[in-house]
C-alpha cells in the first residue's frame, strides 16, 4: 500500500470513529428517555407555531433516534458505505444550517442533541455540526477506503439488529422509565441539598452609575464616576450583570397545598415544599393531567392511598391540573384520604417521565421511582418500608456506570458472534 492510501486510509478510520461515536452518543442518551426527546421536540414546534405536529413528536422522537444511532454504528462497522456516508453528508447539510438559524434565532435555549446527559449552547450544537459536516464530507469522498466489518451477506442481519436493538430501548424507556436518568431527580438524588447548595462562584454585577450633564446621561463605573465634579448630576444607580454564575441545579421545585375553601372547593393555599420534603417518608403521585389517569390507575392510587394511611405516611398527589379536574378526580378516589397539590407542568415531566408516576421520599432524597405501568403494590411498598424501620436502606445508587456496561455487553456479543460465524462458516471474500 502506498504512503498516501496509508495515510488516508488512517484518517478515514479516525473520522469514523469519531463520527460513529458522536452519532451513537447523542442518540443512546436521546434512546434511553425517548419522551424527554419529545418535549424538546414539542418546545420547536411551539416555538415555530407548528403545533399542529405535536401529536407526531413523539413518533417523530424515535425514527430520529433510531435513524441517529444505527447510522453512528454503521459509519463504524464500515457496512453500507455508500449510503451511510452519503445520507451521513444529507443529513448534516440539513442539519448545519438548521442548527445556525436556532443559534441566531434562540427560540430554545438547550439544542436537546444530547439529551439532558450534554447540556450545550445553541452555538456550540452549530460548531460541534460544522466539524461533523466535514467528517461526513470526508467519509463520502474516501468511502472506498472503509473497511467493512461483515460481509454482503451478513451485513443486513447487523443492521435489522442495531435498528431493533435501539427501539427496543426507547419503547422500554417509554413503557417504564428511563434506564439512565439523567436528570436532577434520578434514585439517590438529594433534592434539598440541590436546591439549596452553596455555589463557588455566584453572579458577578457590576456597580453603574448614572449622571446628566447639559440634557444627557452617560453611564460610568466605580472608578470613573465624577464624584468630584459638581457639574454632573446623579440620577441613578443600576447593577449591571457583566457574568453568569453558577445555578442550583434544581431551581423550580416548589408544592403548593391544595385544601378545600368555605364552599367546599379545592383552592391553592401554602407552600409545602419544605414540609414535604423534611419528612421522614413521602409518597408523590405525580401526574401532568389527572383526567388522563385510567380507571384501573385509580383503583391502584386507591390502594396506595390505604397503605399509605395505615402507615402513616403522607401520600401527594402533585399535579399540573386545575381545581375542576382535582374535584373530577377526587370524587372517584371515594373513601381513601389525598392530599393534592399544584406544581409547574415543566417541573413535573422532569421529576418523572410517567403520568401518573409515583415517587418515594426520604427526607428530601429520592429512594424510589415507578412508572404508570409498574406502580408498586402493598407488598412492594411493605417491604421497603421494613428495611427503613430496621435500618437496613442506605441511600440507594442510580449506578450509571453498570446499567450502561450491561447495555454493552448485551448490544456488542450478538454483533461478535455474527462476525465469528461470518468468518468461520461463510468465510466471505472481501469486498470490494
């Protein structure tokens, strides 16, 4: 091989991996909370007055997810060169000055290319693009020097693999929960000590003052102001904001009690928010739209509602929904005792991916999360709750690091052994 088809072969190997990798990235951390992918997704389209699209954000979610990391497993394994590399330089020609227009624009703050697992600026998305652009480019016009990994044979069934493999994760995470949690309310998070932790470096202002002189106003700083000069007449003193701090990492949780008024009418009353969150044990229903809860639900809401009173434990139902669905839905709860209170609907879809979902605290740290599919039974509830008693439960670990090593292993051995019996049975030529 000559020097030169050395060293571009070289490069195209590095681009691949490079470009695999970010594509397989941004679309694992987008596969394992497909409706959080969806929000963002919703947010565009409110933001471009399409929401008549809204009802196909969340189809739309998962063929864009799908489509995203079986093309970054693709570039990778060298399979399909042609069309990956050229649907890799369409997709990037669609993408870039899409992503410029969002940067200038602003109608979103977070891209939402990386989930919630990479937050990056919208600049920053069109930057990380133009490099990705160029990868592509490259990708396309050396496509003769990738190596495919399986061959023509044995090539479709990798691609049928990666492309059910990768909705598979995305209808479990919408059918449960998220099998990564990303956000500030994951299993173990200690959501007081987010709230209210010291930040290092705060928001840096600066002092302006304001003078008039002859009819006109000039703004100068501490140092430069005519303090002096009785010439100058003061008329105002603002703070400036010349850097931004740091933030608490969970800003907006705040519970409102509702409780029932003179009438008889639900009506939003105090803040509870620390109540709820200094309390031994807590139990939080939490629903975006009480009206959306399903018969069977409640019957189950009804039991947790039992449990909760016989232990007495505290149980919420947290909710986005007005008095008037609160009243529908407290009148077919019947005899169980709830207590409701409002939170803000972007807060809610954080905390949990689920309507409804509920949510287990201890003294303000998340110890447990279910899905509307797999909400926990009396006997499950039971059982924690001895292990608190006894003082068995330790604050429990949302383990990133082994959900995401057994997500590899089980993704990588079935495309192993398809490469072995390629090479031992089919004993392919290579391809040209």
């Amino acid at each position: 091989m000559k020097r030169r088809d050395l060293f571009i072969k070289l490069i195209v190997i590095i681009v691949s991996i490079l470009f695999g990798i970010t594509f397989i990235f941004s679309g694992f951390v987008k596969a394992v909370d497909p409706l959080g992918f969806t929000y963002k997704i919703e947010d565009y389209l409110i933001s471009f007055q399409l929401t008549q699209f809204i009802p196909m954000a969340l189809s739309f979610a998962v063929i864009l997810i799908v489509l995203e990391v079986t093309l970054g497993v693709l570039i990778i394994l060298g399979i399909y060169r042609k069309w990956t590399s050229l649907f890799a330089v369409l997709f990037m020609v669609v993408m870039t000055p899409l992503t410029l227009y969002i940067a200038i624009a602003n109608p979103v703050k977070d891209c939402g290319c990386f989930g919630d697992a990479l937050i990056i600026s919208n600049w920053n998305t069109f930057y990380k693009n133009i490099v990705l652009l160029t990868f592509a480019i490259v990708l396309f016009v050396y496509r003769r020097h990738i190596s495919p990994f399986y061959s023509r044979k044995t090539k479709p069934y990798a691609l049928v693999y990666v492309i059910l493999f990768f909705m598979s994760i995305c209808f479990y995470s919408l059918i449960y929960l998220p099998i990564i949690d990303f956000r500030p309310y994951h299993v173990g998070s200690n959501i007081t000590k987010k709230m209210g932790e010291d930040m290092k470096h705060g928001d840096v202002y600066e002092n302006i003052y304001v003078y008039e002189k002859d009819g006109k106003e000039k703004e100068f700083t501490e140092d430069s102001y005519p303090w002096e000069d009785s010439t100058w007449t003061f008329v105002e003193l603002k703070s400036k904001l010349i850097k931004e701090g740091d933030k608490p990492e969970i800003q907006d949780f705040a519970i409102i009690a509702y409780q029932k008024d003179s009438n008889g009418l639900y009506a939003k009353t105090t803040d509870i928010t620390e109540d709820i969150l200094s309390q031994p044990l807590s139990l939080l229903l939490v629903s975006l739209s009480l009206d959306d809860i399903s018969e069977r639900k409640i019957a189950h809401i009804q039991s947790l509602a039992y449990f909760a009173t016989k232990n007495f434990i505290d149980m919420y139902v947290v909710t986005a929904s007005d008095e008037n669905a609160i009243e529908r839905f407290d009148k077919n709860i019947r005899e169980e005792k709830l207590n409701y209170a409002s939170m803000d609907e972007l807060t809610l879809k954080t905390i949990i991916r689920s309507n409804p979902g509920v949510v287990l605290l201890k003294e303000g740290v998340v110890q447990a999360k279910w899905s509307k599919n797999r909400m926990p039974d009396r006997a499950k509830l039971n059982k924690i709750i001895s292990k608190y008693q006894i003082g068995l439960e330790n604050v429990p670990n949302n383990n990133y690091a082994l959900k995401l090593l057994i997500i590899c292993f089980v993704f990588i051995i079935p495309l192993l052994g398809l490469k072995w019996y390629d090479k031992i049975y089919l004993n392919p030529q290579v391809i040209k």
